[in-house]
C-alpha cells in the first residue's frame, strides 16, 4: 500500500469533509478495517441503522474512494478509513495473511469460513455449482448478470476504477478456471467481460485513466490463450458470429479483432471474409465516402492478417488488390509486395499511389525511400533524384524520424548525390527544425549549433536534443548557451536530459549571464520555466531563486517558497524572512484553506531566527501577526498547537 501521510488526505478533500470524518475517526465509527492489497476497507458507523461500506484506492497518486452512503465518494466516511490507516495500521486485518493461515486449516475450519461467507452474500453460489464428475462448471447466466449490474446499473462513469475491481474479481474466476485447464468455461467468462466493458463505454464511461481498457484487452489476450488450447473447431465456430459482431461493432481500441485468431482455422475463413464484405457493402451504400474508406482500411487489413495467420498467400494478395482508389489502398497493397520482397513491383505502386489526392501521403513517402533504399543497390536506375528530392524535402517538412533520414541519406548516397542533396538541404528546406535533426543524425554537431546560435526560428524541443548530444561528446560550454537559448524561446518539458542540462548550465555559467536568462523568463511571464529552473539556482545563486519567487509568488508551490527562503537566509535572513512573510500576507487574504501554508512559512520563519539566535524576535514576529489578524480564530488556533505557545 503507497504511503499516505494525513496531509495527503486533507489535501484530497473539502475541509469541512476532512474535519467532520476526522471526529468520525476520533469517535471510534471505523469497524472491522482491512486491507486487500492497495485497498483500503471498513465499515464505517453513520446516520443509518446499517454501516456503511467504505473502500479507497491509490490511482496515479490520487486517493480514490468509493462509499455505500448517499455521497458515494470523497466523503466523511472515506476520510475516517484513510485516518484509521494512517494512525492504527495495525488494526487492519491483512487479507493476504489470512489466505496464507487457510494453508494451516483443516478441510471442516474452510468449510465453516466458506459457509460463513454465503450466509453474508447467498448470491455467490450461483457463479459456481459442482457436477457428477466434480468438474467445476459456470452459472454463465448468473455470470453475465453480474457482469451487466456492474457496467450498468452500479456505475460511477468518474470512478471507473471501483467497476474494473469488481470486474477483476470476476476474472479470478475465469483465470483460475483457466489453471485448471477448462478453457471452454475461462474463455466463456472473458467473452462476457470484454461485452461489459464494451457496454461501459457505450453507455459513456470516463476511461481517461486508461484501466477499463488495459482490463478488457487483458481479457482478449486471455481468450486467446484459451483459443490456442482448444482443438473443437465446432466449437469455435459456435463462438464465430457472436465475435464477428463484437469485433465489427466495438470501435473504442480494445483489440476485439484478436480474438478472431484465435478461432480461424481454413474452413471458416471464408465466412469471415463474407461476413465482413457484406457489412463493408453496407457501409459504402449508407455511410460517408470518409467513414467508408475507413472501415474498409480496417476491414480489408485484418482479412490480410487473417489469411496471412493461416498460409494463404494467393487469397491475401488478392484482398490487398481490393479496391485501389485511394493513397491508403496503395500502400495496403505495396506493403503485402514488400512481405513477398517483390520490390519493384511495390515501387511501382507506391509512385502509383503518388498520383491520387486522397488517404496519407506522408506514409507513402515513408515506403517510397523505404523500398528505394533496398533497391538501390541493385537497381539504382529505377530512382530519379528530382523526384526523390522533392518526395524527401516534402516528408521532411513534418518532424522528422531518424530512420526515415537514414532512408534518405542511403538513396542519395546510393546514386552519388548526398552531398547536392544535403547543400540543397541546408540552403532551400523550409523547415529547420528538420535541417538541424538531419546534422545531428549525421553526426554533424558544430554545423548543427552554428544554424541555432544565428537561426531564432529553431524550436526548443530540437535545441535541448542538440545540448544534449553536445554534453555527450564533452561539449559542456556549447550545452549551457544552447539549454540557455531553449529556456528563452520556450517551455521546455522537465526530465531526466534536461535534468543534466539545467546542472550543466548552472554550474558553468556566470552570474551576469544566469541574471539575464532569469529576467527573460520574468519579462516572459514563463512561470512553468521559472518553477523548473529554481532548485538548480539554490546553491550557487539563491537571489536569483529569490527574484523568481518573488516574480510567480502567487503561484509558485509554499514548499518552493520555504526552500528558497531558506537558501537565501544564509547570506541574508532578512531577506529569508521577508519572503515568507510576503506570501504569509497573501496567503491569509484568499481563503482560509490555505491556513496550513501559512502555519508552514511561520515554522520556516522560526527556522531562520533560530539559526541566528534570534528567536525573540520570531516570538515578537508571530505575536503581531496574531493582534493584527485575532479575528481569524480558526488560524489562531492552528498556530497555538503548532507552537505550543500563548499567542
């Protein structure tokens, strides 16, 4: 279970909730807590005659709760679980120590535990029941029920994380079933949880975290898996119309085509192949030409895949022959040649394709260098340079991909004109951004940082890619004007490069210099550059810190503010003070909810009067705050038991 801290908690919720579940805690109203892996659960004493069922789950950092009460989430109830966890862990009952203890009961101490918990919830029998031979079989009914209570009537489209739990629990079933080697039951039950999950989505559930998805693809891959140890092609048969539907219908990214691998053998395929024609028909007759040329892309390719899962060569090329009006057909049909290695042939087509206006043409362009790179050691003839150069500055003019250039660079190289080609380059290309990445990829560093350092137009993106290759060959002095001149045109997103890059910088360049790179980013308003170049600044020049504080105070993080007084105590407490006081005055103006930040900038204050033996004056200090502000009781307060001290 990640760590959760009570400042955690009372950052996640209202203030008013936060308080009220805290006397909830303190009152003793959390019964029976557990903890089921990252889950948190209890029943937590309310209003009703019943407690009510409280669970509570980390997702990307974020405290997520689910509640039986008429709140349902983020409410009192959650914040009392959370506190009991945070203070009395031990109360918790460990669910995985007791599925350990089962090991050292006896069969009848199971039983009893077993009974136990059907009398507690009597709907769990009828997932499972036992037949003549012992063989576990399923209540798919029961299963599918369940499965559409979940999707349907229990769920919270903003907490989507509570349905895939309930829906893993489900899957325990299946997967189990699954090491027992009933793949029939297993693959029945994963079928029926990609339909829920299909269902969720088109009822409009907010997947944005992405975990229904990587659930219901899961799940595809597990029928899969089932398929492959399953020889009854009757049987798969049976399961081909109900998959046919679902892959043709679900349009959310859940991979439900897949699952057609897993059935297809030579006696259907041809079903399948009618089966999608015919709704393609359909579409051309009703849809427009746009969704049309997309269903057919789709459609065409898995039958291509298909026939290609199963070695029927003829039947492939003749789909990827199917229709060849649009750019998109053309590489359809250029990339089955290219698997054949009939190069010449895909050559042909793709300068085919170059002809017509509709579908992509930057991916066209791609298989065009692709194929006259293989080609142009044999047949170096069949690539005419003005066509080729104008096809390479055209792709080039969106970003450009360090394979895509090698291509290039062995096409013209190939027919002795890579360097006309990389003076026209450097001369006519419209795009720098690509000029600059083309000398990088060529190894060409200096000519590289002498376009940036005279060209203003070159994004940040491509000069932290250049600083970066320059610390990698030694060239520090060059790295640090080059991430210089990048924080000045631009963001630049912090990680773990530009990590190096800000330490470099800071270390090498002088102060005047790190002075001028802080008031651009002042005059800039770049409070997102001016946050992420602080902590690099702290050591050697914390007035610089300072000032940028001082610019995006208002903003800027209190644990930021409290590092940068701290920094620039050192030459100056006053200043140090004074920051935290500027903000301290802000602070109290907005909202009591900021109450806690203030009481955190009086500790660093205390800090920072302690150091030079003047605490007396802190004392003075926090006094007069609290006669110019004794009407903010609640804030009066809070300092009183901070401090330990009348105020």
């Amino acid at each position: 279970m990640m760590k959760i801290t009570q400042d955690m908690i009372k950052d996640s919720f209202s203030e008013r909730t936060f308080y009220r579940g805290l006397d909830y805690y303190e009152n003793g109203y959390v019964i029976e807590p557990v903890i089921i892996d990252n889950s948190l659960y209890a029943r937590v004493i309310g209003s009703m005659e019943t407690p009510y069922e409280v669970k509570t789950f980390i997702d990307n950092h974020e405290i997520v709760t689910r509640c039986t009460c008429p709140v349902g989430h983020k409410c009192k109830h959650a914040v009392a679980l959370l506190l009991n966890w945070v203070h009395e862990p031990s109360s918790f009952t460990d669910s995985n120590k007791f599925i350990t203890s089962l090991n050292s009961m006896s069969k009848h101490e199971i039983i009893n535990i077993v009974k136990q918990i059907i009398n507690h919830n009597p709907a769990i029998v009828c997932e499972y029941s036992i037949n003549a031979d012992k063989s576990p079989q399923i209540n798919i009914d029961a299963i599918s029920n369940k499965i559409d209570w979940i999707v349907c009537e229990d769920l919270d489209y903003y907490h989507m994380w509570d349905a895939v739990h309930k829906l893993e629990e489900i899957k325990d079933i299946a997967d189990g079933l699954m090491d027992k080697e009933l793949y029939k039951n297993a693959a029945e039950i994963y079928l029926e949880l990609i339909k829920g999950c299909i269902t969720a989505f088109d009822q409009g559930a907010d997947d944005s975290g992405g975990s229904m998805g990587e659930f219901a693809i899961q799940c595809v891959s597990d029928f899969n898996q089932c398929m492959k140890q399953i020889n009854d092609a009757a049987y798969k048969d049976i399961l081909l119309e109900t998959i046919l539907d679902i892959a043709n219908n679900e349009d959310y990214g859940l991979d439900t085509w897949d699952m057609l691998f897993g059935i297809i053998h030579k006696d259907n395929i041809s079903h399948i192949e009618e089966y999608l024609l015919e709704k393609l028909n359909a579409e051309k007759e009703y849809a427009s030409e746009s969704h049309y040329q997309y269903k057919k892309n789709s459609i065409i390719q898995i039958l291509i895949d298909l026939y290609a899962h199963i070695g029927m060569p003829q039947e492939k090329m003749c789909l990827a022959r199917f229709e060849l009006v649009t750019r998109d057909d053309h590489i359809r049909l250029a990339n089955v040649l290219i698997g054949e290695e009939r190069y010449e042939d895909a050559f042909d087509i793709i300068k085919k394709g170059m002809a017509l206006s509709e579908g992509s043409f930057n991916n066209l362009q791609k298989l065009y260098f692709l194929i006259a790179s293989i080609l142009i050691d044999q047949k170096p003839d069949l690539i005419d340079f003005s066509t080729s150069i104008d096809i390479a500055f055209d792709l080039m003019s969106r970003y450009l991909y360090e394979d895509d250039y090698k291509n290039i660079k062995k096409v013209f190289s190939g027919i002795g004109k890579f360097e006309e080609f990389k003076a026209t380059m450097l001369t006519n290309m419209p795009n720098r951004d690509a000029v600059v990445l083309a000398l990088l990829y060529d190894g060409d560093l200096q000519t590289a940082i002498d376009i940036i350092l005279t060209e203003p137009k070159i994004s940040s993106e491509i000069i932290i890619n250049v600083s970066k290759t320059a610390v990698d060959k030694g060239m520090e002095v060059e790295s640090s004007l080059l991430t210089k001149i990048a924080i000045e045109r631009g963001w630049i997103n912090a990680g773990p490069p530009v990590d190096t890059l800000l330490k470099v910088m800071t270390n090498l360049l002088d102060m005047h210099t790190l002075e001028n790179l802080c008031n651009s980013i002042i005059k800039k308003g770049s409070y997102k550059n001016a946050l992420m170049l602080i902590p690099y600044l702290l050591d050697r020049y914390p007035e610089l810190s300072a000032a940028l504080v001082m610019k995006f105070m208002t903003n800027m993080p209190v644990e930021v503010v409290g590092q940068v007084a701290c920094a620039v105590s050192k030459k100056s407490p006053k200043q140090g003070a004074a920051l935290c006081r500027i903000r301290i005055n802000e602070d109290i103006l907005r909202s009591h909810i900021h109450y806690d930040k203030v009481v955190f900038l009086f500790k660093i204050m205390r800090g920072i009067c302690l150091s030079i033996g003047k605490e007396l004056d802190w004392v003075r200090c926090i006094r007069s705050f609290a006669a110019e502000n004794k009407g903010k009781k609640k804030l009066i307060e809070m300092m009183r038991k901070e401090f330990g001290m009348s105020i």
